[in-house]
C-alpha cells in the first residue's frame, strides 16, 4: 500500500511539473508575439527574426514569420494578423495604419470583388475616425470607394459593400450637425440590409444611427434600437465587432434613464467577464457608480467584488489596471469618470486632483497634433495656391510669346500649341478640384478644434465649478465666480466659430448671449433694460476673444456696483465702426453712481479695470471713461487687419 502512495506522489508531482512548464512557455510565447508585433509595426524586421526564432512554433507564430520575411500573404491572413494586433492598446494605430498602406495593396483580380480587402479597409477607416484622424480617413475611405465603383453595383456584395463605405458619409454628417443627411445614409443602409437578410450590415447601421438618436436626446427610442442590435447579435454564430461597443451603448442609456440596475449589472458583469473588454469595463462601472448613492448597497456590493471599500480605494485600482493597457484617449474617460464618482461620494480633493489630469491629458492628445496640422495645413495650402499662380503666369507667357513668334508659320505648329494649352488648362482644373476637397476637409478639421477647445473651456469651468464649492471666504468666491465668467466668454466665442463657417462672430448674438449668462449670476429680483446695439459687426478670433473678455468685464461691474435699485437700471452697450478710418467703437454705459474721480485708470489695483487696460492695448486700441449720468466706458479700437498693417 505504501509503494503504491508513493508512486502516486511521484506521478501527480512530475505532472505538476510538466504543467508549469507548459504555462511558462505558452506565457513566454505571448509576450514574444507581442514584441515580434510591435518590432514588425516599428519595422525593425531583424530584431523581429530573431525573437522569432526564439519562439515557440504555433499557427500564428508562422504567420508572423511570414510577415517578417515578407513573403506572399493572402487577405484572409492579412485580416487575422492586423485584427490581432489592431485590438493590442499598446500600439500606435497611426503605424498600423501606414502597415496597411504599404502591404495591402488593391487586388488584381477586377471580375469579382475580394471581401477581405473590403473588411480590412473599412475596419481601418473605422478605427483611425475612432482616433480622430478625420483626414486620413477620408482619405483610405475614398481609395474603398473606388475599389468598390468598378464592379457592378446590381451585385448583391457590391451593394452591400457600397452600404458599408457610404457609413463614414453619415459619421462626418454627425459631425458636422446635418442629422437629416446622416440618418437618411443609415435608414438606405437598413433598407439594403433587410433586402438581403445581412444582420451584420443591420447592426453597424444600427450602431451608428444610435449615435444620431443621442444627439437628438431620444433616450427611449436609443435604447430601443440598442436592444435591437443585441437581439441581432444572438442570431449570429460569432459576435459581430460591434457587439462590445453596443453593450457599452446600452449601459450609458441604461444609466442616464436610471432603475434598471439589474440590466445594467448583468451588462457591465458580460464585459468584465471577456478578455477583450474587461480593460474598457472599468470606466463603465466607474460611471454606473458615480449615479448610486454613497450608501448604496448596490454600490457596496460592487466594492467588495472588486475588494476595495469605498470610492477612493476603486478609483485608485482601476488606475493602475487600465493606465499601461489604454491609449490616451481611453485613459481619459477613466479619470473622468472617477472624478465624477468622487464628486458624486465628496472626495472633492480627490475628484479635482482627477479632474486636472485629464485637463492635461486633453491638451497632450489635441492641443499639439492638431495645431501642427492646422500649421503645415496652412503653409502647404499657401505654396501650393502661389505654385499654382506662377506656374498659370508662366504659361500665358509663353503661349503669349509663342503666339507672337508663329504668326506666318504652319498651322500645325499653331495646332500644337493650342492642344498644349487645352491640356494644361485640364491639369490647372485638376489642381483647383483638389484644392478645393483640401480646403473642405480641412474646413472641417477647423471646426473640430474649435469644437474641442470649447469642450476644454467647458472642463476648466466644471473645474472652477468644483472649487467653488469648498470655498467658505466670500472674496475668494467672488474671484473664482469672476474666473467663471471669463472662461465662459471665451468658451462662447469658439462655441459661435464652430457653428459657423465663415470663421467670423456676430457680435449682435454673443453679446445677447454673454448679458443672458452674466444676469444670470449677478443680477437676482434686479430688473435691468437692456439694450445693445451692434448689428452687422464681425470679427474673427483674435479681435474678438479680447473684446469680448472687455465686454465682460465692464457688464461684470455694472452689475456688482451700478444697479442698487431693484427697477430702473439701465445698460447701454454698442459697436459702431467708424467712417473713413479703419477704428470700431465699443460703447458701454449704465446709469449707475460711477467710478471715484480720483480713480487712475493706469493705477488702479482691480484685477478687472487691469485686465481691461491691457486687453484695450493687446487690440491698440485707445479707453475713456466718464462719469456722466453714470459710469460709461468708449473704447476705440482695431480689428486683426488693421493691427496687422500697423505691426
């Protein structure tokens, strides 16, 4: 009996060993995988071999040998390797993305269309708008279009194919606001899936129609379509790319409704369960939480899932969990969300502390990449309009020299030369064209920063909201209040930039709405006549962030010092241009006590008649002020014009 216990221990014990070894090398396996990935994308192709032949041989790893030693892949293998290595955080996409470009090259065949190509162009078109890269999306999405247009568009594959490339019209529609056109795109799309029974065409439009139902705040009717998707989605044999996105969809919808816990839980546990979106998982829960009461049990039951005891100690772990595993991008949803949740159980130390790292993360992701693009967008848009002025010059010269010299010679000669200047003039067309589609995307791209610089004021307001709420000193609030208000004028006029787009600001409406905002604060039961009379004035950004900070901070004190009297207050505000001369007017009054005549404007400690002094010099502008009837400021002043003929 004992020699058969000992044999038994010995058995268990070398298979205990042979399994650790198992793991060991399948482990090592991983992480060679990984580092041969990011050596391939890096192109460094020698360090790649050689790890590769330190590798254990699997299927995959024979693909990636493949790839290393650039031999012939076929599409189905181009798909699996870029899908893998497309769904790594550590990557940069923007290298995965030139990988494509110069190894997945058009298929030669032209009688029948190649469905991987397709897939692997549109999940690339897909995941740089994911990344904000606008204009090479644009860019790949047209290099599918053609692709696609060269088959027949009566095939089944092809329309569906066509129904898929039309999808980035509809997310630049949303973008761009024009809702109408984007769901028109997406209602084809579903029109063309239930024709030929496609659930996973159905799905992706039905994803991205979601997006415009948010847009149009139609809660009930989002969640609705979101459910749709996840009954589609049980009808296929594998999840469609779509799948985790849409669950993501459905535990916003869920939580913003609120009282549908149970749904809402059983989502959140399906994307901590998978692999691939566990990491993604943190900043949901993180959000579902901030919308629980602090002594929730709910709440607590979450805590102890994830062994911690209250919201600070969560925040922390889902930091280090997810902070080497996400981009940027990502990683900024996690520090906003545990400033909510924060917020949300009085940490407010902590949830500012968050707060402003994401601050400074928005400013790495956007502030520098898109004003280098905006920059050589510019320089590149000026040579080529003055390549393309000298080079037309240079033409009419000499056909006009040409034409001088020929008078009497054959008219085949006069023949050529006119056939030369039909063909440059085509070329000339073909330039102006693709200024013109350069010009509109980089239109776009325009818009979105403004977009974006508005959302970054709105984050240093919430910021300044936060503050506030701790300060006890009436002194401080009212300099914090005051710091609202400054960012809030500024925030308006990139909100007015972005919704137009001659890059000019109506002054008539952001006055009106920059007095809606200060009467808000400041002027409680005081009833206050209002009149402001600036029709037809415009200015572009740099006249108008300093004017329009001046504007605010003579309404600011008006109201804090000029209307003591519950009626009968008035404030008079106008911009007139003056005639034959390049100056504007900016005239504000009330009828209040005024200024102490022994006041220096030049001296004066006030924050805000500082401020006002030196934005009134940033527009080389001249300020008056005089106390009759009331306080009333005249401020003359240049437009960016005007400045710059000067300078």
């Amino acid at each position: 009996m004992k020699k058969l216990i000992v044999a038994f221990v010995i058995c268990v014990f070398y298979f205990a060993i042979g399994f650790s070894q198992d793991s060991i090398v399948n482990g090592i396996t991983e992480v060679n995988e990984a580092e041969i990935e990011r050596l391939i994308i890096s192109k460094k192709l020698d360090s790649a071999r050689a790890l590769l032949s330190k590798t254990k041989r699997t299927n995959y790893v024979d693909l990636l040998s493949k790839v290393t030693n650039n031999k012939k892949l076929s599409y189905k293998e181009y798909d699996t390797f870029i899908t893998k290595i497309t769904s790594s955080h550590k990557l940069d996409y923007g290298l995965i993305s030139n990988f494509i470009n110069v190894y997945v090259k058009l298929p030669i065949d032209k009688s029948i269309i190649n469905l991987d190509y397709t897939s692997i162009k549109f999940a690339q078109i897909t995941t740089l708008r994911n990344n904000a890269n606008l204009d090479e999306a644009s860019t790949q999405n047209e290099v599918l279009e053609k692709y696609i247009d060269q088959f027949n568009i009566n095939s089944k594959e092809v329309k569906i194919e066509k129904a898929y490339v039309s999808i980035h019209g509809a997310v630049i529609s949303l973008i761009e606001s024009d809702l109408e056109r984007g769901k028109k795109i997406l209602n084809e799309n579903l029109k063309v899936a239930k024709q030929y029974d496609d659930k996973l065409l159905e799905i992706a439009s039905l994803y991205y129609l979601s997006d415009f139902l948010v847009a149009e705040g139609k809660l009930d009717r989002f969640i609705e379509v979101i459910e749709k998707s996840l009954a589609l989605e049980e009808q296929l044999s594998k999840k469609s790319p779509y799948y985790e996105s849409t669950i993501e969809h459905a535990i916003n919808g869920y939580t913003f409704k609120g009282g549908y816990d149970k749904r809402v839980q059983s989502l959140l546990e399906e994307l901590y369960n998978s692999p691939t979106s566990k990491v993604n998982s943190y900043s949901l829960y993180a959000q579902y939480l901030s919308k629980l009461d602090t002594d929730s049990n709910v709440k607590k039951e979450i805590f102890k899932k994830f062994g911690v005891s209250n919201s600070k100690e969560f925040c922390k772990l889902i930091e280090e969990k997810t902070k080497s595993l996400l981009t940027d991008n990502d990683f900024y949803f996690i520090l906003i969300e545990a400033s909510n949740l924060l917020e949300q159980d009085n940490y407010l130390k902590e949830a500012i502390r968050y707060q402003e790292r994401a601050v400074k993360l928005t400013r790495k992701i956007y502030g520098k990449d898109l004003a280098i693009s905006l920059a050589n967008y510019n320089t590149q848009q000026a040579v080529k309009i003055k390549d393309i002025e000298i080079e037309h010059q240079k033409k009419r010269s000499n056909i006009f020299i040409t034409s001088a010299t020929i008078i009497g010679l054959l008219l085949l000669i006069s023949l050529f030369y006119l056939r030369e200047s039909i063909k440059q003039s085509k070329r000339l067309k073909e330039k102006n064209r693709i200024i013109d589609e350069s010009l509109k995307e980089k239109k776009l791209l325009l818009k979105e920063v403004h977009h974006r610089v508005k959302n970054n004021f709105q984050i240093i307001f919430s910021l300044l909201e936060l503050q506030s709420k701790g300060v006890v000193d009436k002194k401080a609030l009212e300099f914090v209040n005051e710091g609202k208000n400054r960012v809030k004028s500024m925030a308006l006029i990139h909100q007015k930039l972005y919704q137009n787009n001659n890059g000019l600001i109506d002054f008539e409406e952001y006055i009106q709405l920059l007095v809606r905002e200060i009467t808000a604060v400041y002027a409680s039961n005081k009833k206050v006549k209002i009149k402001v009379d600036s029709k037809g004035m415009q200015f572009d950004v740099d006249t108008a962030i300093p004017l329009g900070l001046i504007i605010n901070e003579i309404i600011t004190n008006s109201y804090k010092y000029a209307f003591n009297k519950i009626e009968g207050n008035e404030l008079n505000i106008s911009i007139k241009k003056l005639k034959n001369t390049p100056d504007y007017t900016l005239t504000i009054a009330d009828n209040g006590p005024g200024l102490d005549e022994n006041i220096n404007l030049s001296k004066v400690k006030s924050l805000g008649l500082r401020l006002i002094t030196r934005l009134v010099k940033q527009l080389q502008g001249k300020l008056e002020q005089t106390n009759e009837d009331g306080l009333k400021f005249v401020i003359t002043f240049k437009d960016i014009h005007a400045r710059k003929a000067i300078s």
